[in-house]
C-alpha cells in the first residue's frame, strides 16, 4: 500500500475517534453536538475504524441503530473494496 494512503488512513481514523469523545462530551455537557451527518461522512471517507473504536471506548451513540449497524457495514464494504478492487482493475 502507498505510505501516503497509510497516513491518510492513519490520521482519519484518528479524527473519527476523536470526533466521538468530542461529541460525548458535548452531549454530557448539554453544548452543542457534533453533527450526525459529520459522524457518519467521516466514517464513509475512511475513518470507520475509529469511529467503531470511538463509539465503544466513549459508550456513545451505541443505541441508535444507524451507528450500530451502520458503522459496522461500512467497515465491511471498505475492507471488501480494499480487498476486491485491485483484483477488479486488473481484469482491464
């Protein structure tokens, strides 16, 4: 793998996490929350490790089904892309 996409990888799944504790905290403390549509973007464009990984470590948004079941399935359709997509390109 490229190392710069390692990094990028590296530095979204960090964001995802941290995004999570951010907006734990903010919802503890009644202030404004970090945007669900945000939560989710971050997952989508590559930081679903972290964002699991935030959800479990901060007990945060692990009642809603669109977290629970959404964030898992994007995981799964990244590693498959991952996995999948080289095999792909080189039949052309």
């Amino acid at each position: 793998m490229n190392k710069y996409f390692l990094i990028y990888l590296v530095l979204i799944n960090l964001i995802g996490f941290i995004a999570f504790g951010i907006d734990k905290r903010k919802a503890k403390k009644h202030k404004r929350r970090v945007p669900e549509k945000r939560l989710i973007f971050i997952a989508i464009i590559g930081g679903s490790i972290g964002a699991l990984l935030g959800m479990n470590v901060f007990h945060h948004k692990t009642l809603h089904k669109k977290f629970t079941i959404g964030i898992p399935l994007i995981l799964i359709l990244q590693i498959a892309i991952v996995i999948f997509l080289p095999q792909f390109l080189q039949r052309f």
